[in-house]
C-alpha cells in the first residue's frame, strides 16, 4: 500500500509540474504586440465641422471606427499647458482620452509643457508658468504631470515633444543641460509616481545625433522606458535602412524599447484648401515612393517593415486625420491634407490597410 500511495504522489507532483511547464511555454511563445498608432489630436475640432469620413468600401463612419477597423491599436493625443476649454486643452483631451479607451485603444498622452506646439524650434514656456524661478518651475512640472497622469491613466506618456533642444525655454533650453535635466526628471519622477506601469517616452526629432542625445539622458540618472523617435524624408534624410540601424543601435545600447512616434507620407503633391502645404515638390519625395495612394501605402508599409525587423515597439502616424476640414477655400486649415490617410473625397487611403 505504501509503495502504491507514493507512486501516486509522485504522479501527482509531475502532473503539476507538467502543467507548470505548460503554463510558462505558452506565455514564453506569446506574441509580443507591435504597436500601430496613429495621432488623432485635431479629431475633436475637426468633429466640430462635421466631416464625414468613409471606410475603403465608401460607408460613412467615425474616424475612430474606421481605424480601429483597420488594425490602428495606439492612439497618440497631444495636450497643451494653456485653456483647459480650448483646441487640446485639459477638457478636450480628457472626454477624447475617455472615449478611445472605450474603444478599446492603448492611450499614448503627448506632454507639450507649452500653450501651443512644441518642437526641436519651439519650447515657450506656458504662460502661467513665465515668471517662476528654476525650483518653483521644477516644481509646477511635477505637480501639473503627476495631476494629469492621475487623472487620464494613459498606458504611455510622452514627457516634452522633439525635446533635441530642450523644453521649457530658457530654463531648460540646450544651452543650459542642468537645468534641461532637473526639469525632465521632475516630469518622468512624476509619471511614475501617479502610475507606475505607464510607460514613459522621450521624443527625439530625427535619428541623427539621437544616439548621443539619448546616453547623456540615460547618465543624468533620467528614468524612463522608450526611444521615441520621429522620421520625416524631407526633413531628416531619405534613409529607411540608417532609421532602421538607428533603432537597433540604441535598443541595444540603452537596453529600452524604441518606436517611431511621428511619421508621414504624401499621397499627392496637390492640394484641398488654400492652406500652404508642407510638401508639394517633388524634390521632398523619397525615391521609389511616388506622391501616390500607393507610393504612401507602401512607404507605410516598409516603416511598419522594419520596424518588427529591428524588433522595436512599433510606430505612430502623424496627422493621419488632418483633412482639410474646413472646406476647399480656407487659408487657415490644413497644411497636411495631402499626407492623410484619407484622400480629398474623406475616404481612408489604402495606406490604412497596412495597420492590420
């Protein structure tokens, strides 16, 4: 009897660990996700206008249905320091936030710490904040972060937007790295304090210089999680094979997770309003990718390409709804009609089909 009694002990513990085992292997064998974002920040004044967008098979739709039909998973909204009420203000990107969640999207909150854009030529100072001193200023960062990281819950947070120059000027300019530093902290402290799984993002224009930029932050004891990168030709050269390197190189230097957080492609060189356009010549296009809907498809295609190569987060298109929503003769709407993925008529470019 004793001998039966322990053979079936012994089944026993090998039927557990067998199940054990069994357990680990299908979560070793689990498919990591490749984020497929795209920036919907002018969604909610574009709204305001009525627009109708349409599907691939012309159906009319809200844009969030049709690109979460489309394979679309990441949502990236930016947020301004200034009127809570106005065009990406606090409220407006509190509802929309709320509203993409629901959805089921991933919330990826751009920091602009600024009234209005933020980028490597541009970092004002929110008004509110113009008269304060380093600490008081350092400090104002802190609280303002942790409050919204709080009160939104984003999945990813973006602390400063195309930050090559610093944020915050003057205090935080490039010219002054220490107090660039302090002010930076103060906002990656902050979001891991309100939310200590959110991941955390710095955002570099362009990926030349990136990798020095990028090991300074990581020896000023700055905590964060992901590389976020952005990569237009016409601005930052007409080589997918150095963006794809570039991702590698630092994944494996800084051991974080990389990701092009902005990118975009013209589907035509004409135009739909009478605003100026970024792009219109034909010397700002990539060679082999003509200003076509399928020149922009497969550019966004072999964006999407090397990025499960290089084995990075994945990427996020800018300006994807940034039609030209207030009608054909307007001179203060759209400078990007021509790089959404929706061509003039509203109807998604087959560029989108390239997020399933």
């Amino acid at each position: 009897m004793r001998s039966f009694g322990s053979v079936i002990l012994i089944l026993v513990i090998l039927s557990l660990l067998s199940c054990r085992d069994q357990k680990e292997d299908d979560m070793q064998v689990e498919p990591a996700v490749l984020l497929k974002g795209m920036d919907i920040s002018f969604l909610p004044e574009i709204r305001k206008y009525g627009v109708n967008f349409k599907d691939r098979e012309s159906a009319e739709k809200d844009l969030l249905q049709i690109i979460k039909g489309s394979g679309v998973n990441l949502v990236r909204i930016r947020l301004w320091t200034g009127d809570v009420g106005g065009p990406s203000g606090e409220d407006e990107v509190t509802a929309l936030v709320r509203e993409c969640r629901d959805l089921g999207f991933r919330i990826l909150l751009d920091l602009h710490y600024s009234d209005t854009w933020a980028d490597p030529a541009h970092q004002t100072k929110p008004a509110v904040w113009n008269d304060l001193e380093q600490e008081e200023l350092a400090d104002s960062v802190y609280h303002y972060t942790f409050r919204i990281v709080s009160k939104m819950k984003p999945d990813y947070v973006q602390v400063g937007n195309e930050i090559n120059g610093g944020l915050l000027w003057d205090n935080g300019k490039y010219n002054n790295e220490t107090g660039f530093y302090q002010l930076l902290k103060s906002g990656t402290d902050a979001v891991r304090a309100a939310r200590a799984d959110c991941g955390i993002v710095l955002h570099y224009a362009g990926y030349e210089g990136s990798e020095a930029f990028f090991e300074k932050i990581r020896n000023a004891g700055i905590d964060f999680d992901i590389i976020g990168l952005s990569y237009y030709p016409y601005w930052h050269g007409k080589s997918l094979s150095s963006v794809e390197s570039t991702l590698n190189n630092l994944q494996q230097k800084l051991g974080k997770k990389a990701f092009i957080a902005e990118f975009s492609y013209p589907f035509t060189l004409g135009w739909a309003d009478h605003t100026n356009n970024v792009t219109g010549l034909e010397s700002q296009l990539y060679n082999g990718y003509p200003a076509t809907r399928d020149g922009q498809r497969t550019f966004v295609r072999d964006i999407r390409t090397l990025c499960e190569r290089s084995s990075s987060l994945g990427f996020c298109y800018w300006g994807g709804e940034w039609v030209a929503f207030k009608g054909d003769t307007s001179t203060s709407g759209s400078s990007w009609e021509n790089q959404a993925l929706f061509n003039f008529d509203l109807m998604a470019n087959p560029a989108l089909d390239e997020f399933r």
